[in-house]
C-alpha cells in the first residue's frame, strides 16, 4: 500500500478556503447585527410586522409558491440531460425536497444531492445519471446571478450595494459586460463542444437548446425569490424593483460565498446594510423574517415530513415483499 502524497501549505490553504470565508463573513455580520440592534427595540419589528399588510402577505405567498415551481424544473430538465425523462411528479418531488432541505442544511452540494440520490436510485437511474443531475441542478443555480447581475449593472450601475457609489460607471459596466460574456461563453461552449474533459473523465455537455434553457430558469429564478421579499416591504422613495434586484442579487451572492445555510446571517447583514438608505432598520427586520419563513422554515415543514414518507413507504415495501 503506497501512501498518499501529503498536500503543500497552498493546498490546504486553497482546501479550508471557503470555510475561512464562510466564517469571515459569518464574524462580520456578527458585528454588523450587534450595532443594527443597539439602536433596534424588540417592539418596534413586533409593530413593522403587523404593519404588513395581509394583501402584501398574500402576494409574496403567491411569489413564493411561484418560485419553488420554478425549482421544480431544473431536475425536469436536468433529467432529460441525463437521458432519463422521469415523470413531472417525480421530477418535482425530488427537487422540492431536495432543494428545500438543502436551503436549510446548507452545503448544497452534499446535502441536496444526498436527497436526490436516494430518490433517483429508486427510480431506477444509475450513479452516472444521478450525478449528471445534480451537477446539471447546481450548474444552473450557479448560473442565476449573472444574466441578472449584468443587466442591473448596466441598467442601474448604482443600485450595487457597497460598490454602486464607490466605483466609477465605466468600471460597474465592465464587471456587467464580464458577466454577460460568462453567459454568453457557456452557450457558446455548448454549442462548439458536444463534451468536455475533467479530471480525465469525458462530460457531456447539455447542448446549446439546454444551456440556454438553463440561463433561463436560473434567471427568472433569482428573479421571481426576490419578488418574494420586495413584495413585503413598503414603498418608499428611490426604491425601485430593479433596484431592490441589485441589493439583492448583492447580498444573495454573499450568502452563497459563505456556504452556510440560507447564507444565515451573511445575507441577512448585506441586505439590511443595502436597504438601510431606504427604510428603517425595524422594517427591514420584518422583511427578513416573513421571507425566512416563507421561503425556509414552511417548505421544510412540508418537504421534510414528505421525504421522511417516502422513505417510511420504501422500507415497508421492502420489508413485506421480504416476508
């Protein structure tokens, strides 16, 4: 038996890199939620969160029962990528559990795909297709902010919290045409390269037709998550949808640095540091906790007792075909 070669310090470094991240922002925004809440009484988000309307509550329900049928379709699609056309139902059912209790868990990579090969394997897919899958559905989810992202820099370059008023337009337009190149560079990979080599191993690429449905759903994805949270907050001066996207998109891409689950605290910091110019610290809080829950805590309580069925079911399946 030969030993496994021992990593260099850059490599142990480049390995536990995320984590110094995740835990650099987590430490940050620490900071940041202590001095917000100084000054914040526990009465004065009890009263914002009665001051949201039930219409505005309905609305962003409706956005967000929207979103997660959005979700639905990155494992529609991605399993005609893996060249197994399950049925929508079961397509669903694997991205509605497995999205939501990665969203909870955090390290979506892992935890999602655990869910979704559980699932696929019973369906019949093997390891391969499985992980064309998830590689296909976190492909994409990656994919969301950057259409969007460029779109707002162009459009509204100042929107960008902690950036829009400190870099010159010249430099926000050249980080928005970089994000549109990226997107535009993946279509046009797939279309010039029927597959790829990683690590030695030969990947099909979706196709042109699937790369763009791709950037699609990511975008309106993003998108219509964000509607969810716009839709709860009030109107107020200079505040406009598009630039809610930026602060947003801003503080969305945060959360997915830190690797924590829901981007807990990191993304909570950034979006209360960008919509600070605009509403009161109180309000934004109210925001923060009807989106938490909608788009959080509710699909969980609805997709973890439904995957703790399903495998119930299987085992007792199994169990009397055994007797």
């Amino acid at each position: 038996m030969t030993d496994r070669p021992s990593r260099t310090p850059l490599q142990r470094l480049l390995r536990a890199l995320p984590t110094l991240i995740g835990l650099a922002l987590l430490v940050g925004a620490g900071f940041v939620l202590q001095r917000e809440f100084r000054h914040t009484k526990w009465s004065d988000i009890g009263a914002a969160l009665a001051a949201i309307s039930w219409a505005a509550l309905a609305i962003s329900m409706g956005w967000n029962v929207l979103a997660y049928a959005i979700l639905t379709l990155y494992d529609r699609v991605g399993t005609i990528y893996a060249g197994h056309k399950l049925s929508y139902l079961r397509a669903a059912f694997s991205s509605f559990c497995a999205t939501t209790l990665a969203h909870n868990i955090g390290v979506a990579a892992v935890s999602g795909a655990a869910v979704r090969y559980r699932l696929y394997t019973h369906w019949g897919l093997s390891p391969v297709a499985i992980g064309k899958v998830v590689a296909f559905c976190a492909f994409t989810y990656g994919l969301g902010a950057l259409p969007l992202g460029g779109a707002i820099l162009f459009w509204e370059p100042g929107a960008i919290p902690f950036f829009g008023d400190k870099l010159p337009a010249w430099a926000m337009y050249g980080i928005g045409a970089g994000l549109w190149a990226t997107s535009i560079s993946y279509v046009v990979l797939n279309h010039r390269l029927p597959m790829v080599r990683v690590f030695g191993q030969e990947i099909a690429l979706p196709g042109t037709k699937l790369a763009i449905v791709q950037i699609a759903l990511a975008t309106v994805d993003v998108a219509v998550t964000s509607a969810i949270f716009y839709a709860l907050l009030p109107a107020a001066p200079g505040l406009t949808f598009s630039r809610f996207l930026g602060i947003y998109l801003a503080s969305y891409s945060a959360g997915i640095l830190a690797s924590l689950p829901g981007g807990i605290g990191v993304f909570d910091t950034a979006i209360l540091l960008g919509l600070e110019p605009y509403l009161d610290t109180a309000t934004i809080i109210s925001g923060i906790v009807v989106f938490r829950l909608y788009y959080y805590i509710i699909p969980l309580f609805i997709a973890g007792p439904a995957f703790a069925g399903h495998e119930l079911f299987l085992r007792s399946r199994s169990l009397a075909s055994r007797s």
